[in-house]
C-alpha cells in the first residue's frame, strides 16, 4: 500500500534502454521519508569485521571511502566510520575476534553516473592486482562489476545510478513494481 495516499501500488511497464537515460523526468523514481520519519537526521550501517586492519584499508585506500573516525576500546570495541560521503550517512567497520559468516547478497553498491566515472573509481583496485570476481547476473547484464572485501563482502561499482539513468536491462528479468511511482 501507498501509506501516504492509502492505495495500492500500480505496476509500471518495464522501459527500454532509450527511456532509462535520466533525461524523462516522468521515469525517475522519488521517495520521500513517512511523515513519522521526516525528522530522521542521519542514518549508520555497521558491519563486523574478522580482518580489521585489512578491511578498513581496502575501503579507505582502494575504494576510496572517507575516513570520518576511528575508535579503540570504546565501550569494547574498536571500529572506523566512513563518511559517505559525511556524517548524516555512514559505514561502519567494529572488529571482531570471531569469524564473521558472510551472506553474498550483502552488498555495497557505489552507483555512478557513466561507465568512464564506474572505471575510474576501479583503477586503484585494478592496479593493486585486486580482480573482479565473479557477480549476480543482474550486475553482469548491467556492466556492473564486483570485487570483495578482506571479508569476502561484496562491493559492486555500476555504471548507472539507480532510479536515475538505469540501463534497459535492469528490468528485462522477472516483475518489477514501484510501490512510490
């Protein structure tokens, strides 16, 4: 349901590749936070990590994520914040001593806006000999491509930036519904 106009969502047709360039104002997808979370300031996601130092290091060095701070001993744990790219919206890495298990579908997607800006945002992985593993065929059929932490997280840079310029193949697989449209 519609929360804000009580209704049920209706199913929009899938587009082709020629109506997802960002250019049809009309296509793109707008959400707006609940009126009971419109005061929401900021928002943090958290991870654990088994291999602390080396994470936090792929996601500042070779990815490129602002370090926004470090703690040690706090309240029993030791972790980073990446900025994404400042405080009201961020990644947080707290080390664990245990083996974390890890579900593939947790992902970080880093969408951009073009493939030269996605390529440009891989070289520093490339040129650290770190390669591309094998992805979802959905990131494969959109010219996505996916590397993993020190963790074995996945992290998926894409060539589009979601609900914006998406490729026509993003929705040539299954059903597709846009509750907010």
């Amino acid at each position: 349901m519609n929360c804000a106009a009580g209704t049920m969502p209706t199913r929009r047709p899938a587009l082709s590749g020629s109506n997802r360039q960002g250019t049809d104002m009309k296509r793109r997808r707008h959400t707006h936070w609940p009126h009971e979370l419109a005061s929401i300031g900021a928002m943090r996601f958290a991870r654990r990590s088994w291999n602390f130092e080396e994470t936090v290091r792929f996601y500042r060095e070779l990815v490129g994520l602002p370090l926004f701070e470090t703690f040690g001993d706090s309240f029993g744990s030791n972790g980073a914040i990446f900025g994404l790219p400042s405080w009201n919206l961020t990644l947080e890495i707290v080390e664990s001593v245990d083996t974390v298990a890890v579900d593939h579908h947790e992902q970080l997607c880093l969408y951009f806006p073009d493939q030269p800006a996605q390529q440009a945002a891989i070289a520093r992985l490339r040129e650290s000999a770190i390669e591309p593993v094998q992805q979802h065929p959905y990131w494969e059929a959109v010219g996505a491509v996916t590397f993993r932490d020190p963790d074995g997280r996945e992290v998926v840079f894409a060539p589009f930036v979601y609900g914006v310029n998406e490729p026509g193949e993003s929705a040539a697989s299954g059903t597709h519904e846009f509750p907010s449209g």
